[in-house]
C-alpha cells in the first residue's frame, strides 16, 4: 500500500503563499487608513454618510464570508478548490480597487451612490479572493509547523504589504497630483496611486496560484451537504472559542489603528518629525509610529513558530494577549514629553500583536483536521471563513467605537479639544484595546485543541488517508 507522507513545503511555496496576503494587506492598509480620510476630503460626501455605509456594507459582507467558503468546499478544478479564485478575480480585485478611488463628476445623491456601489463590489471582491487564499492554508500541508511556518510568511509578507503602502501612498498622490495641472489634482493622485498598488496586487496574487498546491483532499466517502457542514460547525466548540479571541484581538487592533491619527493630531502640539532633504516631504509621528507599529508586527510574526514550538499556540497566544492588555493600560498614563516610551511601548505592543495573527490562522487549520477526525466531514472553506468574518467583525467594532467614543467625549474635528476629549482619544489608545486584548486572552483559555491533541488527531487522520489510497 501507498503511504501517504507529510510533504514539508519549500520555502519557494511558503514565499508565494507569503504573496497574497501581501496584496490583500495592501488594500485592507488603503482602506483603514486612507478611505475615510479620501471620502471626505476628496470624493466630497460627508463623514455621517461614510460611517453609515461602512457599518451597512460591512455587516452585509460579514454574511457574504461564509457564503463564499461554502462556495470554495464545492468547486473542483484541476488546479484545486482554492486556488483558482487567485487566477479569476486578481484582475476584477484591482479593477474594482481603482474604481473605488476614483471620483465621478456627479450630484452629491450621485457621489453617494457611486461610493456605495463600488464600496460594496470592493467588499465582495475582497471576500472572493481572500476567503479562498486563506483556506488554502488548510489544504496545503498536513504538518503542524508547517502551518504555523506558513502563517508566519503570510504575515510577514502583509506587514510588509502594509508598510509598502503607508511609506508610499501619500508621496504618490502628491506625486500625480502634480502631473496634470489641468485635472482636479487630488482627485487624479487618488486614482494613479491606486491604479500602481492594484497592479502590484494583480501580480502578487497571480505569483501565490502558480507557486502553491493543494494536497489535502475531503475524505473519499464525502457527500456534499450543505446542513451536514453547517451542523457540524454548529458544534465546534473550539471554533466558537477561537472566532471570539480572533473578534476581540481586532477591535484591540482596529481601536488603536483608528485612534493613532486622533492622539497625535489633537494630544500633541508638534505633529512633524522632521523632512526628508531635496523633495522636502514631511514625516509626522503619527506615520513613524504606525509603520515602528508595522515593523514591531513583524518581529511578532517571526517570534510565533520559535515561542510556539516550545511552549505551544494556545500558551503563547494568551501570554501575549496578557502582556498587550497590561502594557496598553499603562500607555494611558504617558504625556508629550515621554515620546520614546510612546515609541518603546508601541513597539512592544505591536510585537504582541504580531505574535497573535500567524497563531490564529494555522489553530484555524488545526480546527479543520478537529472537525475532520470528529465527524468525518471537511469544510475548509468554511471554518476559514470565519476567519476573515472575525477580522471584519473585529475591524467593524473597532470603528464604531472609535466613532462612538469621539462623539461621547465631545470631540470636535479641527478644533482645540477639551480635556474631557483629550482623556477619551488617551483611552482609546491604552483601556479600550486592553479591554479587547484581555477578553482575547479569556477566550483563548478555554481553546481546547492544544499542541499534544493536535499531534493526535493528525497521526490519526494521516492513517486513515494511507487507507483510501
């Protein structure tokens, strides 16, 4: 009889799988950082309808997740069930990623309903190529560390995504916003610099379909049942507990990437760095510490697989969701003239953080090969939607209540802040992720799928695979 072995991956196949989540973490950098800010001052529609669209769109696509797992766990091609949604939507992925910053000449009701139109294609489009990617995690190795490995290069490679995105967005509108003097310059440095990251993203995404493979298949004896799967993951403990640390270790994330700009806007008085020689640019604080931030995630990602190898996920996991809670609380206490510890514990945070997205991802595999051995049953895409549900949840809480606590403080835009609004952007940047972090921390303690019960269940799927071979 054939056996079937567990193939350990090239690092050629982890760099490429490293790839996509460089392209999806450029447009999800654009739009959390930048869609606000261009939807106001560029495209011209107020802050009130853009905080209602994306609370509308983004619990609309929350529910498209699981859709199109479910999608994904029924397509079957000669290249795999996942990876061909790279091949098909890269292209409409950065089409779509264009048109969304692009701005029409026409009547404000007309600007609205460009902007919802193209934001929810954004959304559906992201879901269609970010679901697949991230199942394809589950399919391609059977090897526990293989799986963190993987995740591991997959952040590293967002990170840098991101970071590409933050040093280079601003000079490049400034850049074609100088081309035509002719054109409403904003307006065009918007679109060409969007227009240079989605062919990068196209290209990316493209260089993950043809450096990856899929290798775990469903078991032989699966019928497709769409009630089947869903019962069975209506009683996934495990995957219950996991979606609620990896919502809450979001709005941790998206509460301080949303408050960043406020804190160093209206608590500082010096917002600039300093200025880059001979083209003159000013670098504020606010972009040196969210790319620090960047960086520190990825000192995060690289420390998981060496933290984690020794002491396992679910360990390593809570002790950084632990430390993140206390250091957050501390930063509240700290003024304008403590700048290096601003930056010494923003980097340390961060690195928590870090440590925290390749666990989550490879325990959401580990979830599948549970779900596998108890039932019989594999629904990758399914369990790995929840995984991108979770972030989007995670970034939508996180934004409602950046807005929710701005307006409960009294905060008003360009203008001197009260203390009362200054002691509210304080705490959204040190007590409210803390709250987010420590209720991450208490979800994962109950995470039941540790380490020595994974290398059980994997030597039991890997002898039943050697069975229908």
């Amino acid at each position: 009889m054939k056996q079937l072995k567990t193939q350990k991956l090239k690092y050629k196949e982890k760099i490429g799988y490293g790839f996509g989540d460089f392209a999806s973490s450029m447009f999800w950098k654009m739009f959390s950082v930048y869609l606000l800010f261009f939807y106001t001052d560029v495209f011209g529609i107020s802050a009130a309808v853009v905080g209602t669209m994306f609370l509308i769109t983004r619990i609309f696509d929350g529910a498209n997740d699981p859709i199109m797992g479910i999608i994904a766990d029924r397509t079957n091609t000669k290249w795999g069930k996942f990876r061909p949604y790279l091949l098909w939507v890269a292209v409409p992925f950065g089409i779509i990623g264009v048109l969304t910053f692009t701005t029409p000449n026409l009547s404000m009701t007309g600007k609205v309903i460009y902007a919802y139109t193209t934001y929810c294609l954004m959304m559906i489009i992201y879901t269609a190529i970010n679901v697949p990617y991230a199942s394809l995690l589950g399919v391609m190795t059977s090897d526990l560390k293989d799986r963190t490995s993987l995740a591991t290069y997959r952040f590293i490679f967002a990170f840098a995504g991101s970071i590409l995105v933050l040093a280079l967005a601003e000079p490049l509108v400034e850049f074609f916003s100088n081309t035509n003097a002719k054109s409403n310059n904003a307006q065009q440095g918007w679109q060409f610099t969007m227009i240079v990251f989605s062919i990068i993203a196209i290209l990316f995404f493209l260089g993950t379909f043809y450096l990856t493979k899929e290798r775990i298949k469903p078991p032989k004896e699966q019928k497709t049942s769409l009630k089947a799967d869903l019962k069975n993951l209506a009683t996934n403990k495990p995957w219950f507990v996991l979606l609620g640390a990896g919502v809450c270790s979001l709005i941790f994330n998206s509460l301080r990437d949303g408050s960043t700009i406020y804190y160093f806007k209206y608590f500082f008085e010096h917002q600039e760095a300093f200025k880059l020689p001979l083209i003159e640019l000013s670098i504020t604080f606010s972009t040196l510490y969210l790319v620090l931030g960047q960086v520190a995630n990825i000192v995060g990602v690289l420390m998981a697989k060496i933290i984690s190898d020794r002491i396992g996920k679910k360990n390593t996991f809570f002790i950084a969701m632990f430390i993140a809670t206390i250091l957050s609380c501390i930063f509240f206490w700290f003024k304008e003239n403590d700048l290096i510890l601003i930056f010494i514990f923003q980097f340390f945070i961060s690195v928590c953080a870090g440590i925290v997205f390749p666990l989550l991802w490879s325990m959401y595999a580990d979830i599948a090969d549970y779900s596998e051995w108890k039932t019989g049953r594999r629904a990758t895409g399914l369990i790995f939607s929840s995984s991108s549900m979770s972030q989007k949840m995670g970034w939508t809480l996180g934004g409602a209540l950046t807005g929710w606590m701005l307006a409960f403080y009294g905060f008003e835009a360009n203008a001197i802040q009260t203390e009362e609004a200054k002691i509210g952007i304080r705490m959204m940047l040190s007590f409210m992720p803390a709250i987010g972090a420590l209720l991450s921390a208490i979800f994962i303690w109950f995470y039941a799928l540790d380490d020595v019960f994974m290398l059980k269940i994997n030597k039991e799927l890997t002898n039943k695979r050697n069975q229908e071979i």
